[in-house]
C-alpha cells in the first residue's frame, strides 16, 4: 500500500508537470446489496474495464488528464472502485456535475440493465471534509494540495480487504501518463509562483 501511494503520488505531480490546475472528482463504484455477489463475477470485471476504457478515451467527461482506481471488498458494497479522475482546471471549473456524469456512465452504461448499478459522488460531502481534495486544486494551493494526498492516501488504506486473485485483475489501476510529463517541459518556464515547489513540499 505505502509503495503504491508513493507512485500515485508521482503519477500525480507528473500531472502538474503538464497542467497548473487539476479538476479533482472523486466518485464511488458499486451495485446495490440485492446484486453484490455479482460484484464478484468476471462480468463485473469487464463493467469496469469498459469504464476505464470509455475514461480513458474520453468518452464521459471531457479532457481527463489522469486517473486512478483502487478496488476494494467490503461486507457492505461487495467489490466496488473508488475513482480519482483528474480533469484540465484550464478548461473545466466546476466538478460536481463532472463527478455526476462518470457515476452515471457506470450506472447506466456499463453495469447491466437487470444489476442495480450505484454510485457515489464524493461531492455531496464537500463541506465535510476536513482537508478538501476534490475541486478545484491549483499548483501553489498548499492547502488543497493537503486535501488531495489525503484523497490520495484513502485509495491506499491497509486496513481494508483487497481482493487476492490468481489471474490478471489488478486492485489498482490509472491512466496512462502521457509521455511528455515524463520528460522535462519545453518551452517558456511557468511563470513566478506557477512552479511546482509547493507540490513537492506537500506530497513528498
């Protein structure tokens, strides 16, 4: 768990290499009680990698510069995902909606029609959190660069049960990086207090 949020992590400040505002949605992943023991099934698998892949390719919100997901088990919701997606803050301001239209997609498009699909979009809890890490989540924003690696850690809780399998699935997953945020940024240099100091302060 710890060397897997030391990476996302990384995934996430790769991101900023690239982007000075991250749109942060956060939403949950299941299907209702009466459906949970198909949460188990190779069927439930291949819902959620037809999400991915719709994600990914942006099919469902628009201009995803990343993403991530940890599947967990629990006595309540079965296997279900919990879904960190981040989306170009240059172009998109508000998320609530965003975050809607991804629970949506997986209720409507990617669950079957005779399972009960649901969702959870971390958004109605926006005044609850005591470090917010969805919305809006600039580069020199130390405080919800706070929010955002407690976001982060929540996928990577070790005192959950994780599924242990003995073919390909995986319990975490994210998008691909793309490739120039693995190399160093051409160009004019961000602008004085556009760097991304602060990030490694809060993350590293």
């Amino acid at each position: 768990a710890k060397a897997k949020f030391s990476r996302a992590l990384h995934y996430l400040y790769n991101l900023y290499r690239n982007c000075s505002r991250l749109l942060i949605l956060r939403v949950d992943l299941y299907v209702r009680e009466q459906d949970m023991t198909w949460s188990y099934t190779p069927e439930a698998d291949a819902a959620f990698d037809k999400f991915a892949e719709a994600l990914s390719a942006g099919k469902i919100v628009p201009d995803v510069v990343g993403w991530m997901a940890a599947r967990e088990d629990g006595p309540e919701r079965g296997q279900h995902h919990h879904c960190l997606v981040a989306v170009n803050g240059q172009l998109h301001h508000a998320g609530a909606n965003l975050a809607k239209m991804l629970g949506e997609y997986w209720k409507n498009e990617c669950v079957p029609p005779d399972k009960a699909g649901a969702y959870f979009n971390c958004f109605s809890l926006v005044n609850k959190y005591k470090h917010l890490g969805i919305g809006m989540v600039h580069c020199t924003d130390a405080k919800k660069l706070l929010g955002l690696f407690y976001a982060t850690r929540y996928l990577f809780k070790d005192e959950v049960l994780m599924i242990a399998t003995g073919d390909r699935t995986r319990n975490f997953r994210r998008g691909i990086q793309r490739q120039e945020a693995d190399s160093p940024r051409r160009g004019a240099p961000r602008a004085c207090g556009d760097d991304l100091s602060v990030v490694r302060q809060v993350f590293f």
